[in-house]
C-alpha cells in the first residue's frame, strides 16, 4: 500500500446549507470504499462545503463522476445564494499529487476527467492552475468572475469564457473547474466588526493582484455576524500563514479593529506550520488531524 500512488482531492460543492445535499454527496464519495474522506466542512454564508478525498488516480476519477452526478442532481444554481462567488454545483476539483505520482500524472488526469465530465454529464468544464490550456482560465478567479449569473451569459459570446470541454450553456448545474495544481491553504481571520467594509480594505491591500503579498488571494465577506478576509495562500512557502496574520494585525490597528479568530479549510501540509504554532495563528478548533502528512502516516 505504501508504494501505491495517492492523490489529494479537495471538491467544493456549492452548498453549505441543506444537510440532506451535504450528505448525500458524502455518501456517494464513499459507496465503493475506495477513497477517504479526511476533512469535510460546510459555511451556511459562503453556501459552500469542501471535502478533502484521498485514493488512487482510479478511485479519485471514478468519486469524482459519481459526486459530479449527485451535485448536478441536486444543487441548482438558478436558487444558489451565498457570499463566495463560484459557477457550478460542483464548483472546482483540484487534483494534488501525495505520493508516486507526478504533477505531471495529476494535469493528464484533470483532463482526461474533465473530460469525461462533459461527455458523460453534459457539464462545461474548465481546465485551471496547471492544467489550463488558456492563459484565462489559469487563475480560477477569472473563471468565477461575475459567478455563475455572469457566465451564463457570456459563455457563447466571449472566447476566453468558452469552457475546454462541454457545452456552451449553462444548465442549473452551472460549469466545473478542474486542474492539477500545488498544496492550497484556505484560510480566514475573522475581526472583531460586523461590518464587511474593514475586511474588503484589508483584502484589497494584502491580496497579489493589488500589489500585496505574493501568492495571496483576498476577500472581504461578512461570515456569522463577523467581517472575515477570506484567503487563498496559493503558495505557502512565499507567503505564510505567520506573514499574513501579522500583515493583518498591522492593517486592523490601523482601523482600529484586531483579528479574533482564524479558520483553516480543508487541510495543510506540516511544513506549513514551521516557525509557528496554532495558537500564534489564532487559528480556532485545529488539530493534528488536519495535517496531510498526519493522515498519510495513519
């Protein structure tokens, strides 16, 4: 087992409120035993679950068609409300290599997925990160700009929104992002404000885009009563989660404000921690299980 290839997948599922929906996908990930489920959280604001999968390249292609499926069936997006933006029901399928398998092997698996996706289901897919094959689609906020209302309607009018497989139309299941890509750390600092209006200022001075740190994603969203910068680290060893609290810390005083809280999502690797530790993070109900290299080892 240990010579076995192993992948990370980590689907977001554009719905964080309907139990029902939520655990309906979790069993249809499971129902063969072949891969595990090793984290899984759901936002009622963002309207958003994530799920972190680990199997073989065999068993994470054969999950993600069957809670492609199942989140077509039952999320619509004509009716989705929620803070985060997103496209589709099953909004993003990231494929991250662990262990004997290449990057390489994750990228020919996204499309050969992806494809598989518009074929057989009938969904337009995105090819993203390092799998994408147009400059446009690399960053997945390009991809989600406008969400999924936008999309709709300039998918058959704006070549760089055409998806690279599938139709150009949207049905209530809206389209699917999906690439290979590195480790990710989602992670949130909540402030001590209700209004979202401090959250978007930090974000926008922090985040890449604006000149900010390297490798950072930012929003500013207000998340149970709480302004929340809501963060993708998109490569930690640039940026890390010590370099943006304390970025936080400094552009919150300045507003009069601190952080409370912070949240991670899904799962992080161990080195991600060096130098630090949770408490220093404020990082809120975090335990060692949530390291990858932890679940590996079990």
């Amino acid at each position: 087992m240990k010579n076995k290839a192993l992948i990370e997948c980590v689907p977001n599922f554009s719905e964080g409120r309907d139990r029902s929906v939520i655990e309906a996908i979790h069993e249809v990930v499971i129902s063969d035993g072949s891969c595990e489920v090793w984290d899984h959280s759901a936002d009622v604001d963002h309207n958003r679950s994530v799920f972190t999968i680990a199997g073989s390249p065999e068993a994470i292609e054969n999950a993600v068609l069957r809670f492609t499926k199942t989140a077509a069936e039952l999320i619509n997006m004509e009716t989705h409300e929620g803070v985060h933006p997103c496209i589709g029901a099953t909004d993003v399928i990231p494929f991250i290599p662990l262990r004997n398998i290449t990057m390489e092997e994750c990228v020919k698996l996204s499309e050969k997925v992806g494809k598989r996706i518009a074929d057989e289901l009938g969904l337009p897919v995105y090819l993203y990160a390092k799998s994408a094959k147009k400059d446009a689609h690399r960053r997945l906020a390009d991809i989600r700009r406008g969400g999924y209302k936008k999309l709709k309607e300039v998918i058959d009018r704006e070549p760089d929104r055409a998806p690279d497989f599938g139709p150009l139309t949207l049905s209530s299941a809206g389209g699917v992002s999906i690439g290979a890509r590195d480790f990710l750390i989602a992670f949130n600092v909540y402030l001590d404000c209700t209004d979202p209006a401090p959250a978007r200022v930090i974000a926008r001075k922090i985040r890449e885009s604006s000149g900010g740190l390297p490798g950072l994603q930012a929003i500013g969203l207000l998340v149970n009563g709480y302004a929340q910068v809501s963060m993708n680290l998109l490569d930690y060893r640039k940026t890390s989660m010590k370099t943006v609290i304390r970025t936080i810390e400094k552009d919150a005083a300045l507003l009069n404000i601190r952080p409370l809280y912070t949240e991670l999502i899904g799962m992080l690797p161990e080195n991600a921690l060096s130098g630090t530790t949770p408490e220093e993070l404020l990082l809120k109900d975090f335990s060692s299980d949530r390291i990858i290299e932890t679940r590996i080892r079990d």
